[in-house]
C-alpha cells in the first residue's frame, strides 16, 4: 500500500510540472487583473498547478506516516528521474553525460535507502 501511494505522488507531481511546463508554451486562455496585479493562467497550467496540489497533500501524508530521513530523499529521487524522463520524451529536451551520471547515483541512492538493514 505504502509504494501504490508513493506511485500515485510521483505520478501527480511530475504529471503537475509536466503540464505547467505545456501551460508556459500556449496562448494565454484566463487573466485576472487588479489596478496593481496581473496574472495570465492557461487551462494546462491550471490542471498542472490542481495536480501538484493534490501532490503536496499526498506528500503530508506521506511524511507524516514516516522517517522524515527516508521519505523526502527517496520521494525527492524517485520524482527527480521522472522529471529527467519527461523532459527527454515529452519536451525533446538534451540530457548532459552528467546528468545521466547524477539520475544514476540518485538511482543508486534510492535503490540503498530501500535496502532492508
């Protein structure tokens, strides 16, 4: 149960900067505007900002129900690699040798915190 949650963080908050990086690319769809604020929302921003909130309170929960020296590090890697996947699939973005040798480490890293004692 403790892993289908984590999955279901992961997949909300690299699902939410996902589609605000889509909404920072599209024509501007909403706008609120004061005498001295103005802000400029698209639909996929919106649903990217829902989602990473929906993944923020997983994450309380998350933390709450465990090892603050267990959960942020492996949570912090697992969405840092899904980050680097989608930005290579989704936005053609170029991955460096380094950051392919850090997504490696942070692997390994992820993989050693979960290695029972």
């Amino acid at each position: 149960m403790q892993w289908l949650i984590i999955i279901i963080y992961a997949a909300f908050s690299v699902s939410g900067l996902v589609f605000i990086k889509l909404g920072s690319q599209t024509p501007v769809q909403f706008q609120f505007a004061s005498s001295e604020f103005s802000l400029r929302i698209g639909w996929l921003t919106l649903t990217g900002m829902l989602f990473y909130i929906v993944s923020y309170f997983i994450y309380l929960y998350l933390v709450s129900k465990n090892h603050l020296s267990y959960i942020v590090p492996l949570l912090t890697g697992i969405v840092y690699l899904l980050v680097m996947l989608s930005s290579v699939f989704i936005f053609k973005e170029k991955v460096t040798a380094s950051q392919i040798a850090g997504g490696v480490m942070i692997l390994a890293g992820v993989l050693l915190i979960n290695l029972k004692k």
